[in-house]
C-alpha cells in the first residue's frame, strides 16, 4: 500500500469507508479496499475521484 493510503487507512474503517465512497459517487462493494482509499486519497488531495480500479 502507497504511503499516503497507508497514512488514511486507519482513518477509514469499512463502514466509514463504503460512506465515503458513495458520497464519491463510487459503489463501494464494486471493487477492493486499497482501490477505494486510493479515490478517497485523491479526492482529499483535489485530485478529485477516478472511475473505480484506476
């Protein structure tokens, strides 16, 4: 896991993680974990969301 996903992960149980996810407008149960803190990490950074698995 990058550096960066790895500094949020803690940050992001599963539940909170599928919430964030949505409000991304991302079906949280369409791919992994790691890809999905990926989209949150570049939403964070003002990179905005990527089409899951990107």
């Amino acid at each position: 896991m990058a550096d960066g996903l790895g500094a949020i992960a803690g940050d992001f149980p599963p539940e909170m993680l599928s919430m964030e996810a949505q409000r991304l407008g991302l079906d949280p149960d369409s791919t992994d974990r790691e890809t999905l803190l990926k989209a949150v990490y570049e939403a964070m950074a003002g990179s905005g969301p990527r089409s899951a698995g990107q």
